[in-house]
C-alpha cells in the first residue's frame, strides 16, 4: 500500500499546511482530499508536489505491504 504520510511530515518541517497547498500553490481541494485518504493520484501530481516542497519522492510516498 501506498501511503502519504511522509508528505504531511514534510509540509510540517516546513511549516506548511494545507491551506498553503490549495490557496496558495494551486493544488486542488480534491487532491488533498485524496492525498489524506492515501487514494491514487496522478504522477503529475505528485512531480508538482515535489517541485513545490523541493523534494524527492521518498519525502512525500513510501510502500508499505498490506
């Protein structure tokens, strides 16, 4: 399974919440939405978020088994 908790550990080292991601940085409600329920979402997506957070994957997904 695939989760995204390392995306809320890192948003919290950079004192970011997800406010700043929807009405600052234009990443859809639906999307975080998504994000929070560990749902699929798009490469592009998750390319954005690391753009935006100016990190690497790992800072943001990680694989655990089910």
């Amino acid at each position: 399974m695939i989760s995204f908790k390392p995306l809320w550990d890192t948003l919290n080292k950079r004192d970011m919440s997800t406010y700043d991601l929807i009405y600052k940085l234009g990443i859809s409600a639906n999307t975080i939405h998504r994000l929070k329920h560990n749902q699929a979402v798009t490469t592009k997506t998750i390319n954005e978020l690391c753009s935006i957070l100016d990190c690497g994957i790992s800072d943001i997904i990680v694989y655990k088994e089910d």
